[in-house]
C-alpha cells in the first residue's frame, strides 16, 4: 500500500460520542474527510440533527445516534441498532465529556460522581459494547479523548482531572485486553483549544496570558490541528501503536 493510502478510512464506519458540537464535530468532520461513514451521538436530539444535516449538505456519509453513554442498556441497544442498520462500527471515538468546576472542599458528592460517569464509567461502557462485537471480527479503533488534565491537575478541575487521569489507564487497560485480537486502543490529549466552551476562558485577559506564556507555540490550538492525529489513530498507519496518549498540546507538557 502506498504510504498515502494508510490514512485512507474509505469502506470504514466511525462512531463518535459528543459530536453535537465542539472538538467532537470537528473530529467526526476530519474523519468523514478521510473517507470514513460517520455515526454521530449526542444527548441532545435538535443539536445531533442540526449537526448531522450540516455535514451531509457538506457532501458527508452520515448517521446519528442519541444515547447517553453513561446508560448502558441505552448503549448497547443503539451500538446493535446502528450494527444492524450501517454494518460493523470500525472506529470508536470516546469524545463525550463534561466539567463541572468547583473547589474541592465545597464539592458535592453528586457533582463528583456525574463528572466521572460521563467522562469515564461512559467511555468504558460504549468501549465494552464495541469490543465485544470487534473481538470476533479481529478488528477494530478505539480513540479516547483525553485531556492535559490527565498528567496535570488545575484548581477548582478536581473531577475533571482525576476522571481523565482515569481515562488513560482505561486506555491503557482496554490496549492490554484487546491488543490480540487486533484492536489498537490510543488516547488524544487536546491542550488549549479555541472552542465554545473556552470562550470565557479566552475573554479573561489574566488566563488568557497564562495560556499563551506556558504553551511553546504562543498561542491557543485551532480545533482542525486535532485531525491529523485522529485520522492517524483511526487508520491503518497506527496498526502496531497501542496504548498511547499523543498530546496536541503546542508543547504545554514539555514546558516547565
């Protein structure tokens, strides 16, 4: 095969959890531009569908999905639903995540606890359902996004922080099990990255210097800088990486 065509995801199907929007959209985009048939999921209906119009109209392969990643009978029955109706899901991307910031000693237990259902209770849930469908066919991707967060700890981030630090080793885990059969398991680490949801981190002039001061690149990550490594770890090109963490960080982690 020519060096070219080992990023080629033509013929593969691709779920992606949380691509409603943000760095999930962007994500199901680049692989949908590498040739991949797309599934996207979300919890919120209007918003899956809005973004799921968009990218047909943008010449893209593609489904949807609402579950909530952190019900289990609800994934198993939309991963089988979407088999049944698209054919075998090649590619898994763990994206769907939420932060709930507050300061550890006022934290409540049922924030706590929410933040890693979603962040890391789902990934293993819709990891699960995959990897038994995948093990037979002796194949398969699975992406987790991860986060800076999961080698590096912030204020008021403690949920976030040790629900991502948990998604690595999940990672990790899933690449020891599943690495004989076929199944390469890899994690992305995204730095700081112009998004929706850190628009009020970018308006605060204080954090906003912090951003650009600590990362070597000077500046904040545009969301499309995260698609080469997904497209790479979605394709053949990654067929003996296994249970890594690549950061798209500008450089953050290498700085002191």
């Amino acid at each position: 095969m020519h060096a070219t065509g080992l990023f080629d995801l033509t013929g593969k199907t691709a779920l992606i959890t949380g691509s409603a929007r943000g760095l999930g959209r962007v994500l199901a985009c680049g692989l949908g531009e590498a040739g991949a048939a797309l599934v996207l999921n979300d919890v919120d209906e209007e918003a899956l569908e809005k973004t799921a119009a968009e990218l047909r109209a943008d010449g893209l392969a593609t489904r949807t999905s609402r579950f909530d990643v952190t019900n289990e009978n609800e994934v198993e029955a939309s991963v089988a639903a979407i088999e049944q109706e698209a054919g075998p899901i090649d590619v898994l991307v763990n994206n769907a995540g939420i932060n709930l910031r507050e300061a550890l000693p006022e934290l409540d237990t049922e924030t706590w606890r929410q933040v890693l259902e979603v962040n890391l209770t789902g990934p293993m849930c819709v990891s699960r359902a995959l990897a038994r469908r995948m093990i037979p066919r002796r194949r398969g991707k699975i992406i987790n996004i991860c986060s800076l967060l999961s080698e590096a700890a912030r204020p008021t981030c403690a949920p976030y922080a040790v629900s991502k630090a948990g998604l690595k080793m999940l990672t990790r885990s899933l690449a020891v099990e599943l690495g004989p059969h076929n199944i390469q398991v890899n994690g992305i680490g995204p730095g700081y990255f112009v998004t929706e949801m850190t628009q009020a981190l970018r308006d605060d002039p204080e954090f906003d210097r912090w951003v650009l001061q600590r990362t070597p690149a000077e500046r904040w990550g545009e969301p499309r800088e995260l698609v080469g490594c997904a497209v790479f770890l979605a394709s053949e090109a990654s067929s003996f990486v296994n249970g890594q963490l690549i950061y798209v960080d500008g450089g953050w982690l290498a700085a002191l």
